[in-house]
C-alpha cells in the first residue's frame, strides 16, 4: 500500500515583509532631492531656496493634473493618448469664451469640462463596446481632435481675464495655488479609489477583467468611467495653462508631451501598465521626482536634450527594479503532495492543474493585489 497520501505538510517559509511601491517612490525622491542639492550646491546655489522650490511645484502642477487621470485609465489596463489635445482644445474653449469677461468664467470652465467629459465618454465607449485597444483608441480621437485644432486655429485665441490668471501665478508662501488645486484633485482621486466602489472595480478589472467579469462586476462602466475622469483632469490642466499664458493655445498641449510623460510618471510611481496595482500617491511621487529632475538640470544648464537622455534612464531603472519584484513574487504556488506525486508530472503537465485553474486565479489575483 503505498503511503503517499500521508507525507508530512511542507513547512512554509514566514514571508518577508516588503516594500509598497508608494514606499519605494518616496525614497527615491529623498534620494533625488539629496542628489540634486549637492549638484545644485556645487554651481553656488541653493536647491531649497523658495524661488526653486516655486519652480519645481510649479512644474508639478500641469503634469500632476494629466498623470493622475492617466493613473485611472492604466489601472484599468487602459492607456490614453488623446489627452494632450484635449488640454489644447480646453485651453482654446476656455480662452475664447471667457473672452477678457470675468463674467463668462464660470460658464467658460463648465463648458470645458462638459467637452471634456464627452471625449472621455467617446473613449470609453469605443474601448468597452467596439473592443478597440486603448492605444489605438485614444491616439484616433487625439488625431481627430489634433485635426480640428490645426483647421480653425492657426496660433494662439481668446483672452483670458486678469482674475483667472492669478490661479497660475499666485500662492501660498512658496506653494503656487495651482499645485494646492492639483493636490486636492489627487486627495479626491485616491479617496475614490479607496472608498468607492466603482474604484474597488478598477483595480478588479485591470488585475484580471475575466475574473471581474465572472464575479459579477459590469467591467465596460468602471473603464468608461477612469476615460471620463482622464479627460476631465486633462481639461484642469488646460484650464491651468490658460490662466498662465492668458490665451489659448492650439499646440500647448502637444509641445509639452504630456500623454507620454504622464504615462512615464505613472509607471514611475509603481502603477503597472498591465493595471490592477497602483496608487494616486505614487504617481504624484513619479510627477515630484520629473520636476525635481528637471529643476536640477535647468539650474546647472544642462543641454535640453539631454534631459530625455535622463528622463529615459530614470524610467527604465524604475521599470526594471519593479518588474524584478513583481517577477520575484510571482513563484509557483503548487506545492506537491504525496497525491501529485503518485500522480507524478500530470498535474503540472496541465492535468488537473489546467483544470482547476479557474479556482486558483482569484486566489492569486488576491494575494498580489495585496
């Protein structure tokens, strides 16, 4: 009789406590703030002077506003390219309605938003209902909005009045007023995710859309949902742009690359591009480290291009160290018993293992959500 049904239990290794990704983020902008302090030191000046700390809050603010929808959108394992277009549509739609009238400012900022919300709307749809891949989705919407800007705008529009230009260039103390709005944006971003349900949802869907889908989640609203409030943070940041130059602008958006940077500061922030992991917090982590970067490289007047060259590195060294953990805790989890080995190489040949995968996948959809 054989007695391999009776073998003793495996004695499981107590796992090691590691890192949030949040956690790893915010060390790594210690450690670029100390970096860039000896750096800027080393030119006689002095990083955290108030005037850099401005500059580099400042160059949160429009990308901060962008990167936090983007960081919805890619929980849902969904991306969006449109959204520097629709910060120059926005930019161009508030400037020509409020027209130097402070009257018109709210209808003005309602009415981007509006825009802005149908856009998001189109996306989702042709992404949830067409099928069509969030990529290629969202860069034919951006074309056919980049089209409308090019025929009827031919440079800068609209006037936008002096009361509405002080949100971009007014703070408190050093912090400019828009990084405030932008921070207050990212509180209301991670306390949906946190506290709603439809952000439980996005996580669901973006860490395995089948097992969403069997567990009775409706997996099209969640993803029309993160497009809607994509487009609308996009439109915030349009708005910002326009209260800093005063016009609006057809290429705005476009020259300042904001669809790929704000997809490099999510991912730099921990958040998977495969979605179902991630946080507003680390994104705004990844949006602090660019502008640190950046502020750095323009105190000690580094070639412009060459700035790129350091944002690349920058993003493949974060991508790299997340991939290892993410590969390194992803281990089987089929310990083998006295029965698999009676049974001998079936089961991980795809026997019963292939068939009882369908009650294997929550469980491990669980433990790395956790």
């Amino acid at each position: 009789m054989s007695t391999g049904t009776l073998s003793e239990a495996p004695v499981r290794k107590p796992r090691r406590r590691r890192l949030d990704a949040s956690l790893i983020v915010g060390i790594a902008l210690v450690g670029v703030i100390i970096i860039g302090s000896v750096l800027v030191a080393s030119v006689g000046r002095n990083f955290f002077s108030a005037g850099n700390i401005r500059d580099i809050l400042t160059g949160m603010s429009v990308l901060g506003f962008v990167a936090i929808g983007q960081t919805l959108v890619i929980l849902c394992a969904s991306l969006d390219l449109s959204v520097p277009y629709v910060v120059s549509l926005s930019s161009l739609i508030a400037a020509d309605m409020m027209a130097g009238n402070p009257g018109n400012i709210p209808a003005a900022v309602l009415t981007v938003l509006v825009v802005a919300a149908l856009i998001g709307t189109a996306n989702g749809l042709i992404v949830t209902k067409l099928k069509v891949n969030g990529f290629i989705a969202t860069l034919g919407t951006g074309l056919i909005i980049k089209g409308y800007l090019d025929t009827n705008y031919k440079g800068t529009s609209g006037n936008v009045p002096w009361e509405f230009q002080l949100i971009g260039a007014t703070g408190v103390g050093p912090v400019p007023v828009s990084t405030l709005i932008m921070l207050g944006v990212a509180v209301l971003g991670a306390l949906f995710l946190a506290r709603t349900r439809t952000g439980s949802h996005m996580f669901a869907v973006g860490g395995n859309e089948q097992v969403a889908r069997l567990s009775g989640i409706r997996t099209a609203r969640p993803v029309i949902i993160a497009h809607v409030l994509c487009s609308m943070t996009a439109a915030l940041a349009g708005l910002l742009l326009a209260s800093r130059l005063g016009v609006g602008s057809p290429t705005v958006g476009s020259q300042g690359g904001y669809d790929l940077l704000s997809i490099a500061a999510v991912v730099l922030g921990g958040t998977l591009l495969l979605g179902g992991r991630g946080s507003i917090w680390g994104t705004i982590g990844g949006v602090a480290i660019f502008a640190v970067v950046d502020s750095v490289m323009s105190v000690m007047q580094v070639n412009p291009f060459l700035k790129d060259v350091v944002r690349g590195i920058v993003i493949v060294a974060a991508v790299a160290v997340y991939t290892a953990r993410i590969t390194e805790r992803r281990r089987p989890r089929f310990t083998s018993t006295g029965a698999s080995d009676a049974a001998g190489g079936g089961i991980a040949g795809g026997g019963r293992g292939a068939g009882s995968a369908g009650q294997g996948t929550p469980a491990v959809v669980q433990e790395e959500q956790a």
